[in-house]
C-alpha cells in the first residue's frame, strides 16, 4: 500500500490544512502568506493530477473514511456500509483535475494585486482555500448528507470573498441576496436527503442507487435536487442572481465560482444518471432540461446584448453556454432508454454536453479574468467608458480574443469539437432543437464580437490605467489558462478519447458505479 | 402523531419560505432563514425517533432499551452548526449594509445603489 | 450598586455555562453532547459576559491573539489526530481499546463507563471544543466589536450635528 | 399587500393540502422501517468505537468526514465575519 491510496482524502485535507496553518504564516508577513497560498494550491492541483493518473491507470477507486481498511466499505454481514465512502471514477476525476486547475488560476491571478486590510487579506486565503477543499470534496463524497454539507461550506466561502476589499454597498447586498439564496437551495438538498434518509436509512449515493423503488418520496426528491442542482449550475430564470454577483467578483474570487458552477454541473448529472439512471425512464426530466436550456440560452442572449455593463459580460456567456449543455443532457435523456436512439444521437449528445460543460467553464474563466482585469486596471464598468484597448492591453486582448473563438465553437481551436457533437444530435433528435441551438451558437459568436469591439478596438478612451499590464500574476493566470486550452485544441481526439469517452461510459454505467462502492459480489 | 409532526415540519418550512419572499427587512430574512433551517432539523429529529425509545446511549442504560436512531441526531446537530455560520455571516453583511445606506430594508437599498 | 448585582449574576451564569460545555466537552463519548456543542456554551457564556466587561477589555490585541491561538492550536490538533494512523485509513480510530492513551476497554451493554475509553473521539471533541471556542469567540467579539464602534460613530455624529 | 398576504395565505394553504393528500400514500416515517445502517450502529457501535455516547460514536468516527465541513464552516464563518466587521477592517 503506497501513500496514493488515500489520494481522495488527502485531496480535501491538504487545502484544509492550508486554511488552518494561513494565521500562523500571516505572522511572517505578507510575502510569507502568498507563497504558502501558492504552494497549498499548486500542491493540491498536483494532487488532483495525481489521483487523475491513478484513476486513468487503475480505474476507479475508493476510500472509506475510518475504516479499518481503505476498500473494505462492507464490513461482515452488512449490505449498506456504514461509514462515509469517497469513490473517485473518471468522470470525478476529470471534474477534480479541471475544478482544481481553475482554483489555481485563480490563485495565480490573486497574489500580489488584491490589497485590502490585513484581516482581510489574511480571511481571503482562509476562506478561497476552504471553498476550494469543499468543492473537491463535494466530487469525490458518495455520501449525499455529506455533499450538502460541503455545499453549504462552499457557499458560504466563496460568497463571502466576494465581498472583501469593495467600496461600494452594491457587492454586500449582491453576496447577501446570493448567500441566502444558496441557503435556500442548501435546505432544498437537505429535506432531500431526510425524505432519503427516512425512506432508505441510508445516505450513500452507491446504496441508494441500488435500493431505489421509484414511488412519490423519490419523484420528490428528484424534484428538489434537480431544482437546487441547477440553480447551483447557473441555468433557470433565479440566475440573474449569479451573473450579477459573478459580475462584482475580483479575478480570484470568479475562478472559485466558476469551479463552483462546474462542480454543480457534476453533481447534477451523477445525481441524474448514477443515482436515478435506468429508473427514470422516459420521465419528464428530459422535457425540463431542455425547457430550461432553451430559457437559459434566450436569458443569456438577450440580456448580453442589452448589458453594457462589460463585467457581467462573462457571466451571461456562460449562462448561455449552460444551456447548450442542458439542451445536450435532455436529449440524452429523453434517449437514454431506447438503445437504438442511444447508439445513434443520445450517446454523442452526453459527449458533447459533457465536453463543452468543460471547455466552455475553462474558457469563460479565461473570458471573465480578462473582463476582471480590464475592470480592475480601468476602474470602469460601462462598455461606452472603454475602447481600443488593445493597443495598451496587448496581452489580454490576445487571451479574450482566443478565449471568445474557442466559446464561438469555431475551429481550429477546441470548442468547436463539443458544439459539432452537441448540433449533430440535436438536430437528429429535433431538427428544430437543432436549428434553434446552431442561431444561438450564431448569436453567441456576434454577442463575443460585440464585446470584442467596444472593448479593444476602436478609439481609446480611457485616459490613465491605474496599473501596468505587465504585472506577472496576471499574465501567469490567463497565459496558464491559455496554454491548457490550447494544448486541448492541438489534440482534439486524444482529449476526447482521454478525458471524455471514459467519463460519459462511467455515467451511463449505474451498475459500475454501484459496483465500486458495494463490490461486485452483490 | 407523527403525521401532525411531518404537518409542522412543513408548516414551519413553509412560514421560513414565505418570510424570505415576503419580507423586505434583512433582518427578517434572516429570521424566517432561521425558522426555515429549524423545520429541517425538526424533521431530522423526527426520523430518528422510534415509538418510546431512548437516548442512544449507554451510559445509565438497562438491557433490552429500545434507542432512537443515532445517525439523524448527527445530521440534526450538524445542521445546526449550518445554520449558525450562515446566520452569523448573513448578519455581519447587513451590519455592513447598515453602515452605509443607515437602513436594512431591502427594496431601499435597492432604490438607493 | 444594581450593576454589581447584575454583574454577580452574570458571573454565576457565564460560570455554570463554562462549567456545563467543558463537562458536555470532555464527557462527550459518555454523555450527551459533544465538543462542538460544549465550545458553543463556552462561547454563549463569554456572550452573557461581554457587555458587562468593557469593550477595550475584549478587544485588547492579546486576548483577540488567544482566541486566534486557540483556534489554530485547534484546528491543527484536530488534523493531526485525524492522520494518527495513516496505516489504515485518515480518521482511523486507532486509539481505541488499545490499552493505551483513552484505550480503555468497555463493558458491552449499559454501563457508567471508563473516562478513558473511546480512543481518538475523546480527543476530537476536546480538539474541536478548542477550535469552536476560538472561532465563535473571535466572531462575537467582532460583532461586539462592531456595534460599540457604531454607537461610538453615532455619538460623533451627533457632536457634530 | 393585502394580495400577497392572500396569495401567501393560499400558498399555504395549497401546499397543507397536498401533504394531507401525500400522508395518505405510505410515506417516510411508515413505521417499522429497514434500519439497516442504523441498527448496525445500535448493535456494534459502543464495542467498535468504545464510546458510549452513540450519537458521538457516529458523528465523530463512522461520519467522521463530516467533520472537515463541519470545522470548515466554523473556521470560514469566524474568518469572514471578522474580515467584514473588525475594526480597521472597512470604514464606512
């Protein structure tokens, strides 16, 4: 037994042990506390690669948290374990090495620009570490009781950074709307979980996915995560909530809420096909997804193109990349029981939901440090106050421009994989879902273009910047990003073939998620 | 009984919801926040009670006691703790809004942004 | 003369309150309540106390430094016995009915119980009550903190008006 | 604001009469019930913890992740609310 066997715990304790030694480092000044931020993010970035190598290498593991051993989640004589297990396939791995190679640039685009009070900058780590542990752990638990305390805990940190180092009253009541709001989901997940509890005695994903009798208790609690799970993902009308709070957000804090609304993304779909899977048939739920897909697309749209605040820019791109991806997760739902739909259009549009929930979370955190910046270095908000700014913001032009192209699904770069399986199946599924999805993936791209052009080009307005553009972080953060999907788009079928195909086989496979926590003997 | 218990579960839950929609006060938001979390953990509490058990604990226990289910106790407890940090964060952001618009109604500070 | 009879009242309060969360602390694996409920009274007994301690006493550098100790000191002794036995499993309770520190074994069925039995639980709850004291002291403190600074903002305000 | 006050009046009133019409179905608390993980705890926790308080015996040994949320959220709540409020910190 090697030290990489208690990888998945160790992916939530080692940030946690950033959190709680940050005090302690505080008192040797400043520079001390941004290299321990450093290095307790970048070492829990190498971790998650190291549990993603393990996964690719072994297939998926297991942890019990307590036990005796690290496999034995069934002690004798026992059909539900009884201890919490955390259970990493490829699919959570692949959500782990993304949400954490986010957290990271987000570190990268803190360290030294963010100044506020000491308590201030001290509570930013403690608290930017935290969120990112709780989002880590929120992938690898099995155990939903679990999962809703890390949600809570996550909402709670990542709200609250957001507030740090503003003068305006307009961030507090934001982070105060969004944090009762999170609340509310937070007692949705939480009354699920008892009506789960009460029915199941248990709480464990794994168990319950094999227990499940779909009756009244269960359609209500499908309901009330399903609601939750998708307001935490940013789609349904309650998210003009998030794209203003994600607008007043400092370039750190957004990177944390993006992997925040990536990591809801995952527990929506293993809550969906892991949980439900075979049981839910040909339900409605389909029919919901696409619904709130189509209603996310037109919300994003319509409100970017009437926005002129620049900042909620990023927030409304991603809200209308959301839908796409929901548009994918219903049709490959709605096929998911008749195997000849599944082989034909069900199969690639959970390929390119999954892809482009990825893609499009790593390029709008691209988008949204560009916008942040852009924000921060012409304390401006109003796209009429900006202009032909890439004459002095060379280096983030680039990085906006190559972000938006990868958004616009265009080739050569990588976003154009993910829109071509997602168009292929929709419009096998519905010519009309298909048509409707390729004008928004239209409008998206003139929407990019618009903010493009009152951004960068043209004259400039802006008389002084408050800061140089050559400030290291900066570049380091958006370059890195840059770099990661940009490797992605040199190879577009080794990233499919390799973090892609195995994920979507992993939740279509109940039966094998079962199987990891409660053995196959059963 | 127990169906007047599951009865005010949602009864509370339910007042919660209507204070957080109705309510203008911040305050008062967060009150009926409270009321709302306090429904779930009475829920919790509910599960874990079996007809005339005791205490899961065996300290001062007799042979053959029928005990109440510990695990909801745990996440009753838990929940608490929940409640607590959000309730303790939610109030020191409208401290924050009272400092600087001297109100905590929420449609006024709207009106004043 | 009224003020020092609240005073002793509050400090038999607080006292009776301090008393009840180390006992819910330490008593945690044999008796109701646990280290995260028995910091939660230490804390709401130094709630009873603070308006009758003077602000400048609470917010003196070196008590809100203690607090911040007791949270890290904590917060890192809960870490620590979480890996105690990394052999096995993270929070393996590797302690208990070992003989040795808290290895006590326990009589099955209803007893009193041995106060060194449980293993590692004992010691969490006495880590958390630990780090509960020092976060939710520092919290209250603040928002004392707080409102006297905004009662003192206030009287400026009204000098100047 | 006398319409909300009916709608919300409404609202509950809905909301009571659907779950007298759900309590009719078997529902949760029916009753004798599987306690599988639970009777586990019941029968072989006090000897596999050596803790006689069940309910810690649970929380801080066979859901001892938990904690991690739990003293996470204690830790961040304490850290923000201080962040936000001390003196020093933001100024009017």
């Amino acid at each position: 037994m090697d030290w990489q066997t208690h990888l998945p715990a160790l992916i939530v304790a080692f940030p946690f042990l950033g959190a709680v030694v940050t005090p302690l480092v505080s008192l040797a000044g400043r520079g001390a506390r941004h290299l321990w931020f450093l290095l307790s993010s970048c070492g829990t970035t190498v971790l998650a690669l190291l549990l993603w190598r393990r996964v690719a290498l072994k297939g998926a593991i297991l942890y019990v948290v307590g036990g005796e051993s690290w496999d034995l989640a069934l002690p004798a004589g026992l059909s539900l374990p009884p201890r919490i297990v955390l259970a990493v396939d490829a699919l959570g791995a692949l959500i782990v090495v993304v949400g954490a190679l986010l957290a990271f640039a987000g570190t990268l685009a803190y360290l030294p620009s963010d100044r506020g009070t000491p308590e201030e900058e001290r509570s930013f780590v403690v608290l930017y570490l935290l969120a990112m542990s709780s989002a880590l752990a929120m992938v690898v638990t099995s155990d939903l009781f679990n999962f809703a305390l890390f949600f809570g805990l996550f909402s709670l940190a990542s709200t609250s950074i957001v507030t740090f180092g503003k003068k305006k009253g307009a961030a507090v009541i934001a982070a105060f709307d969004a944090l009762l709001f999170s609340g509310v989901l937070l007692l949705l997940i939480l009354f699920a979980v008892a009506l789960l509890y009460g029915r199941y005695n248990t709480v464990n994903m794994a168990a319950l996915a094999r227990l499940l009798r779909f009756g009244f208790v269960e359609k209500t609690v499908l309901v009330l995560f399903a609601a939750a799970l998708l307001a935490r993902y940013g789609a349904l009308p309650f998210t003009s909530l998030f794209t203003e709070f994600l607008g007043e957000a400092s370039p750190a804090a957004g990177c944390i809420l993006i992997s925040g609304t990536l990591v809801g993304f995952y527990a929506l779909v293993r809550v969906v096909f892991s949980l439900y899977g075979t049981i839910l048939g040909e339900g409605a739920l389909g029919w919901v997804f696409v619904v709130s897909g189509l209603l996310s697309i037109s919300f994003g749209l319509t409100f970017g193109f009437r926005s002129r605040r620049f900042p909620l820019f990023p927030g409304f791109i991603l809200l209308a990349q959301t839908g796409h991806v929901l548009l994918g997760l219903g049709v490959a739902l709605r096929s998911s029981c008749h195997v000849r739909a599944m082989a034909d259009y069900g199969m690639v549009a959970l390929k390119g939901a999954l892809s482009l929930a990825v893609v499009s979370s790593l390029a709008c955190a691209l988008l949204f440090l560009a916008t942040a910046f852009i924000r921060r270095w012409t304390s401006s908000e109003d796209l009429v106050d900006v202009g032909g700014l890439a004459k002095v913001l060379p280096k983030t032009a680039v990085s906006f421009f190559l972000a938006s192209w990868v958004v616009a699904g265009l080739p050569p770069f990588i976003g154009y994989v993910p829109k071509l399986l997602l168009h292929q199946s929709l419009f096998a599924f519905n010519p009309l879902l298909g048509a409707v999805s390729i004008a928004a993936s239209i409008g998206a791209a003139v929407l990019l273009a618009r903010f493009f052009h009152g951004l960068f080009l043209g004259p400039l307005r802006v008389e002084s910047l408050s800061q140089k553009e050559a400030s290291l972080s900066a570049v380091l953060a958006m370059g890195g990003l840059l770099c990661l999907l940009l490797f992605l788009s040199f190879l577009p079928s080794w990233s499919l073939t390799r973090w892609i195909e195995p994920s979507v086989s992993v939740l279509l496979d109940q039966a094998g998620y079962v199987k990891i926590v409660l053995g196959g003997g059963l | 009984m127990r169906d007047f218990v599951v009865f005010s579960v949602s009864v509370l839950f339910l007042l919660g919801l209507g204070g957080l929609v109705f309510k203008k006060n911040l305050l008062k938001k967060t009150m009926a926040f409270s009321v709302a979390q306090s429904s779930v953990v009475l829920f919790f509490v509910v599960l874990g009670y079996r007809h005339g058990s005791r205490p899961p604990l065996f300290t001062f226990a007799s042979e053959g006691d029928l005990m109440a289910l510990p695990s909801a106790q745990v996440m009753a407890t838990a929940t608490l703790i929940l409640s607590v940090a959000v309730t303790a964060v939610l109030l020191a952001l409208i401290v924050l809004l009272h400092r600087h618009y001297d109100t905590v109604d929420g449609e006024e500070i709207r009106r004043l942004l | 003369m009224r003020k020092e009879r609240q005073v002793l009242a509050i400090g038999v309060l607080a006292s009776a309150l301090i008393f009840l969360g180390l006992y819910q602390t330490f008593w945690g694996h044999l008796c109701p309540g646990d280290g995260l409920t028995g910091g939660g009274s230490v804390v709401f007994a130094l709630i009873l106390a603070l308006p009758f301690s003077g602000s400048s006493f609470f917010d003196r550098e070196n008590r809100w430094k203690l607090l911040a100790v007791a949270e890290t000191a904590g917060a890192l002794a809960f870490l620590a016995l979480a890996h105690v036995d990394l052999g096995s499993t993270l929070f393996y309770n590797a302690l208990a009915g070992q003989g040795g520190l808290f290895g006590q074994s326990l009589p099955e069925g209803g007893n009193v119980g041995p106060f060194f039995s449980s293993g590692t639980i004992a010691l969490i709850n006495g880590a958390l009550a630990l780090l509960v004291i020092g976060a939710f002291g520092r919290l209250v403190t603040a928002f004392f903190g707080a409102s006297s600074s905004e009662k003192h903002r206030r009287e400026e305000e009204g000098e100047n008006a | 604001m006398v319409s909300r006050r009916l709608f919300f009046v409404a609202a509950i009133l809905l909301f009571v009469g659907l779950l007298a019409a759900a309590l009719r179905s078997p529902l949760v608390c029916d009753l004798p019930r599987d306690v599988a993980v639970d009777g586990h705890y019941l029968a072989a926790g006090q000897m596999e913890t050596q803790a006689n308080d069940l309910v810690a015996a649970v929380g801080f040994d066979y859901r001892s992740f938990d904690l991690f949320a739990l003293s996470g959220l204690v830790i961040a709540s304490s850290a923000s609310v201080v962040a936000l409020l001390r003196k020093g910190g933001r100024r009017a």
